[in-house]
C-alpha cells in the first residue's frame, strides 16, 4: 500500500499503525466451528456463489452435492469458466461495481497477488489454516490453496493393457504406436498445459514440438475433453489433463506420473472477494473446503494440508524434484515470458479452434449454464 503523503512522518506512522492493526484484526484464524459456520451462513440467507475454474458446467456438481449434503439449506452456486475469463470477468464487475461471486477459485494464479495489492480481497484464515502447506497460502489470509491439482500422463488401460507400454516420459509420446491416438489441449488456450510445454522445451528443446506435431495430436478445447476421450476410447493417452491418484470405480483410465521429466502441479487457490454478498456462506465454504474430511474424501488429488496423507504409492506433492507445486505460479507471474512463449508454442501447435467447453456464462452469472 502506498503510503507516502504531505501531511509529514508523524501522520504517517500513525496511519500506518492504524491500518496495520486493523488489518491484523481481520485475519485471526477462524475459531468458530463448522456447525457454528453453517447456522450464519442460513441467518444470512443460505447461499454462496463461487466462481471457479474449470471446463464445463457441470464440472463442480460432486462438490456442489457434497456440500449441500452437508449444509442442507445453504445452496452452493458454482458458475465455472475457463480461469482466463472468470479473471477478466472479475476485473469487469468490480470495475462496474457489479460484483456478482463471493468468492474466486481460479488456476491463475497470478492474479491473487495483484488482487491483494489492489485491495479487492478479503483477508480470511478459514478453519484448519495451520495445517495448510506454509508455500499454498499467503501469510496475510488474503487466498489460500484449497486442493492441488496436476497434470501428467493418463492413459487407456483397455487399450494399452501391458503397464510396460504406458507412457510416462515426454518422448514417449513421439513413439509411432501413438500418432494419432493423442488427444491434447491447445496449451495456447490452457496455462497449465503451456507450462508443461515450457518445462519440456527447457529439457529438450523446440525440436521436440516440431516432433510432437508429426504426432498428428487430436486438439481440443479445455482439460475435460482429454479424460473423457481417454476414458471412452477416442484416444489413447493425453498428458493435458489430471485424474484420479485412486482409479475411479469402474473407469479404464490410470493416472501415470514420469519418473524422470517433470510434471505440472499447483495449489489452485481461492479468496472471498471483498463486498461479497454472502460472506458467511463463504466463509462456511473455504472452512469445509480445508477441513480434514473434505480433503480426503471429495477432492481426487493431493491435499494442501500437511496432515492428510497422499494414497499408498505416492508421496506428497512437494517432496517430489520432478513436480515443484510451486513452479507454475512462478511462471505465471512473468506476463511477458508467458506470452512470448505462448505466441512461440502457436506456430508449431496452432491457435484454439471451435467454442469454449465451458458455453458461455455471460458478464454476470450467479448460476451454472444449464447441464
């Protein structure tokens, strides 16, 4: 915050003293519980809107149905877009004073630091703040972390039954076996799959693209499209998209991360917006989103608390050298890098074609697109 005024250094320390101690007040860590949670948010009118990131309408309905299992007569509203436009959708409304979600839950995460400084985030520690990772959450309460998600190899296992055939590593993907049996997300429309890009053409070189594009990969739009043809038998194998640490009961798809070159993972992170309309209802949300329970039982991937184990045969995401969490927000933060690299990766790999999975929510949703 910029502090600097005529009014000399005295005024100046005082406001500063003001401000820091105001600021300190509102992120205690929450000390109510759920249940008490749950009774203000319903004395508020039981409702809570969240924009989240994602591909299609009805991405978020297990969350949805889970919370409101567990909070009947509070109604969860998730709207999801691609996290590009809900960032930009965000930007717009509070520009117009319009302010329609209380709270963003996006994959880019570079704009939660810009927020903060902007001052449009309310500073929040929900319930079980201590036991998230120290590296997923902002020290002030201004976002937090609220799952970890990945992307690396998924793979049909009907159709690849041998697990020695399986690819794991980026070169992998040039055998001949899978010319057009690809099916990859533009990584021009999709950050998390352009960082993937960027890792690899740092280990490998730009050769490796052109190499890839022999491939004769099947594009789509968003990151559901690559599991649901992976699942269906469309495609063979994707690394553009995550899956189940768990394989989910009866499906066909494995999720397969590399032993040598890297994989994607991140912290996808979430803050009420300040003004909100329901901030009991969202404060409601981000305690039960980190609650021990949720974060074994409805979320697929890694936890971002420190005390809920990975499943057998995996370790927790920051102990792995090949798959920093930290490293895509990195990225991130630098706009030029990104775009140059993007505008890079489009002349071998081409732009977006066709309409957004997600529809098209409009300026101002405050429920999901018809499903």
């Amino acid at each position: 915050m910029n502090r600097r005024t005529a009014l000399g250094l005295a005024a100046s320390a005082s406001l500063l003293a003001t401000a820091g101690n105001a600021l300190a007040a509102g992120v205690y860590p929450e000390s109510r519980s759920l249940d008490q949670l749950y009774k203000a948010a319903l004395a508020e009118g039981g409702r809570v809107i969240v924009y989240a990131g994602g591909d299609t309408p009805g991405q978020q309905d297990g969350t949805k149905k889970a919370f409101e299992q567990k909070f009947p007569g509070v109604t969860l509203d998730v709207i999801v877009d691609y996290s590009k436009f809900h960032e930009a959708r965000i930007d717009n409304q509070i520009a117009t004073k319009t302010l329609v979600p209380d709270i963003v839950q996006i994959q880019t995460l570079q704009n939660f630091p810009r927020w903060k400084k902007e001052g449009v985030l309310q500073p929040y520690k929900p319930i079980g703040w201590d036991k998230v990772f120290r590296a997923f959450k902002n020290a002030d309460g201004a976002y937090t972390g609220v799952f970890v998600d990945a992307f690396s190899n998924l793979v049909n296992s009907k159709l690849l039954p041998d697990q020695a055939t399986w690819p794991r590593e980026a070169k992998d993907y040039l055998r001949p076996e899978f010319k057009g049996k690809i099916v990859l997300t533009y990584p021009t429309d999709d950050d998390a799959v352009l960082f993937w890009f960027k890792q690899v053409v740092d280990k490998y070189g730009w050769d490796y693209v052109a190499q890839l594009a022999k491939q004769e990969p099947i594009y789509v739009r968003g990151t559901q499209a690559p599991t649901d043809m992976v699942e269906g038998g469309q495609a063979t194998v994707t690394f553009s998209t995550d899956g189940g640490l768990v394989p989910f009961p009866g499906t066909v798809s494995r999720f397969v991360l590399p032993k040598e070159d890297p994989f994607v993972a991140w912290p996808q992170q979430a803050a009420i917006l300040k003004g909100a309309k329901h901030p009991e209802a969202a404060r409601l949300y981000l305690s039960w989103l980190l609650d021990k329970e949720t974060q074994k039982n409805v979320w697929y991937m890694w936890s971002v608390r420190t005390d809920v184990a990975p499943p057998d045969g995996y370790k927790r995401i920051w102990e792995y050298k090949n798959g920093d969490p930290t490293a895509f927000g990195k990225f991130l933060a630098d706009r030029a890098a990104v775009e140059s690299f993007r505008s890079q990766i489009a002349l071998y790999l081409g732009e977006p074609k066709g309409e957004p999975s997600p529809g098209h929510p409009g300026l101002h949703p405050d429920k999901a697109l018809p499903h």
